[in-house]
C-alpha cells in the first residue's frame, strides 16, 4: 500500500499540472465555472436552482446539471434532485426536465455516450424508502423516457452471509440505516467495462452493478460487517463519497478511486481520505472471506476533510483531483503527493478536471475545427508511422488504437454532413 501524507502546503509548481479545465458550481449563486490552469474563467453558466451534486461538462460543449425539483415525489430526501437540465455553451436551456413518476431523484447523475442519463433515485415501498437505478432518455425538450430500473428492493435478502444482496435487517443493527433512507448511495459511474458503480454513505461501502440487467451485486467494499464477513473493526470506509473507476489506459487503471469522508458529527473536524482500490479479478470472493483487497493500494492523506460529498479523479497525466465540498477546496496532487495546483470557492459538492482537448471533436486532428479530408490524411500518415499522434483525438472510436476503423468513422461523418 502506498500512503501519501502531507502535512505541510507544499508550493504549487505549474510543471506539473494536467493541462486542462477545472468545471464546479458554487453557492449559494449556483453559478458554474469553467477554469483554465491560471484561473482564468473560459466560461460560465448561471442556473438559478440548488445543484444535487455538480453539472457535467458534455463533448459537444453543453451542461448537464441536476437538480432539486419544486415540488419533491418524496419529502424530506437527502440531497434531493428530480430536475436534470441541459444548456448549451451561451447558457441557453435546451432541455429541462422533471420527474412526476414514483421516483425521486437524488445526489449523483451519470451522463452515457448513448445519450442516455444514469441517475439515482428513492423510491416509496409502503413506506421504506430504498433506492434506484434509473437510466433516462431525454425526449424533446422537456420530457424524458425511463428505459431501465435496477431495484435494491429486488435485490434484497435475510441472509446475511449472502455477499450479493443486501441484508434486510441491518437496519436494527445499524444507527445510520434507516427506513427512510436506506441505502442513500450519493454517487454513480460508468467504468470502461460499462459497468455502473454506486457509493452508499449509510452503509460506508461502494458497490459495482450491471448496467441494464437485474442481477444481483457484482461487488462491494469497504464494510464486510454487511454481508456477514467481519465485524465493526473491519470497516474501512466511512460515509464514503464521490467513486469511479480508473481509465484501463491511465495510472492506476482498472482501480476503483473514492472520497472517504470519515465523517465526524456536526461541529467537529477530522481527517478525510482519497483511496484507490484493486478489484479482485472478475470480482472473485473466497467462500468465508470478504471481497478484496484487505487494504487499499493508494491512501491520500492532507490536511483536507469533510463530512458530506467531495470526490476524486485520476487525471491522464497520472495526477489526482481531489474536489473537498467543505472548504471548497479543488487540490491536484501529483502521483508523488505534491500539491501542483489548487483553488478554492464556496459551497462546491464536488468538481471535475477536463484535458484541454476534451472539447475538440473527436477525428478533428489539426485541430481546425472541422472533420474533412485533412484529417484523414493525417490519420493515414499516423497509421503508417505507427505513431506520433494524439490518440485522445484522432482515436475516433475510442479503442485506444489508431486503424482502419478510425478512417472509416471519418470518412461516414465527412459525407454525413
């Protein structure tokens, strides 16, 4: 296990830094700002509504940005969202739309590359409120369709030692599950196996499920005492925040990354944690032991802490971003631990970093603006060369090699236009 520990400000060293954009939304004006490394303002979005979590920066430079609805399906609901709209680069609303259906939208939303949203939910079962996967095709402008729920009601058991599902009667035996809020996961992702992470503050664990099937839990951790394979001292996670999957091609790929609060109660201050996790492969469990690891690979340690939201993402450089709600804090750490950059704003939950061609259309590669028989071109020269190009913006459908198909892509958008 690697632990970074750092206990004094280190300077910032711009050398260092991830060449790219920094997107977070602050409070109580709930304006969005898109930052450059030298904190210079590329653009901004004012959204007069109380976010969820934070808006999501699209390829196509559009805003996606959940939030709390009006008039709430179930009331009280932590974090509550139910509204999810989308701008466009000049702020103009595209779409907006709200859920009237059984469910409630909360915290964390997760935009696909089908243009479809994953979203998490709560739901009302004669009044126990667990929660839900929902996965919403936007129609129009202000309407939706659900095509997919994952229940956690339907993945329920009263057999604690069953890894895959979720213990009904934990609740007795655990203060901060309730029926009213049961699970509360507070954050989804996708990983580069499509698969949907999900992150539970009331049972301090993170779980992977399968994207657009039923079944059961595909893996879970940070808190075996759940599932009949440990007790309280084997507890590792404590109102965790903010997981995702690591890109199979950057430092640390295929780990799972998350924001481990170790909340405090109301007043007083700890120590939070960024951690990174090596999935057994295939998500293997022994027939008596917990899921692995036993530790975790990486453990951030600063002087930062909060007690809800915050998050964490490994950058393609190999640095860390980590978002800190509490202070407002926005740190980059290099894979060293040192401080290579930072920012501070109020009432942020959470923020993302973007590369700086993260905006440039995929195939676009001189960079023009425009897809046309240049780039092909340049992707045939790239080819025979075997190399020496961007593949973050020539690599047309995102196989991480450069090839024929890549020209093909090309060529369908060049006569589609």
């Amino acid at each position: 296990m690697i632990i970074i520990k750092i206990l004094l400000f280190v300077s910032i060293s711009f050398a260092e830094v991830f060449d790219g954009y920094t997107l977070y939304t602050v409070g109580p004006t709930y304006e969005t700002f898109l930052i450059d490394n030298d904190y210079n303002v590329v653009n901004s979005w004012s959204i007069d509504v109380k976010p969820a979590s934070m808006p999501y920066l699209m390829p196509d430079s559009t805003l996606i940005y959940p939030c709390r609805q009006d008039n709430l399906v179930l009331s009280p609901t932590a974090a509550a969202g139910g509204r999810i709209i989308r701008c466009d680069w000049d702020g103009n609303v595209i779409w907006d739309w709200t859920c009237t259906s059984q469910y409630q939208l909360h915290h964390d939303i997760e935009p696909t590359e089908d243009g479809t949203i994953l979203a998490i939910a709560q739901e009302d079962v004669d009044g126990f409120r667990p929660d839900v996967v929902l996965e919403i095709l936007p129609v129009g402008s202000d309407d939706a369709e659900i095509l997919w729920t994952w229940r956690v009601f339907d993945h329920m058991s009263n057999d604690l030692y069953n890894p895959y599902t979720f213990y009904s009667e934990l609740g007795q035996e655990t203060p901060s599950i309730s029926d009213s809020d049961w699970n509360h996961f507070n954050a989804i992702s996708l990983n580069d196996s499509n698969e949907i992470l999900l992150c539970s503050r009331n049972w301090n664990e993170i779980y992977v499920i399968e994207r657009g099937g039923n079944s059961d839990i595909l893996y879970r951790w940070g808190n075996p005492f759940n599932y009949g394979r440990g007790d309280r001292t084997d507890q590792i996670l404590d109102a965790p925040h903010g997981v995702n999957q690591i890109r199979d091609n950057f430092l640390g790929g295929g780990n799972i990354i998350l924001f481990n609060n170790n909340a405090l109660p109301q007043g007083q201050i700890g120590s939070s944690q960024v951690l990174e996790i090596t999935p057994p492969s295939n998500y293997e469990i022994d027939s008596s032991e917990p899921f692995g690891p036993s530790e975790p690979s990486v453990v951030i340690e600063d002087n930062f802490y909060s007690p809800k939201q915050s998050g964490a993402y490994k950058l393609k450089n190999g640095n860390t971003f980590v978002s800190v709600s509490l202070s407002g804090r926005m740190i980059e750490f290099s894979p060293e631990g040192e401080i290579v950059w930072e920012h501070q704003a109020d009432g942020i939950f959470r923020s993302q970093k973007y590369g700086r061609n993260y905006l440039v259309a995929l195939g676009d590669a001189n960079l023009d603006g425009i897809i046309n028989i240049l780039d092909v071109i340049l992707v045939t020269n790239c080819i025979i060369s075997d190399g020496g190009c961007d593949l973050e913006i020539i690599d047309a459908n995102k196989d991480n090699v450069v090839d024929i198909l890549d020209i093909v892509i090309l060529i369908n958008k060049i006569l589609s236009y």
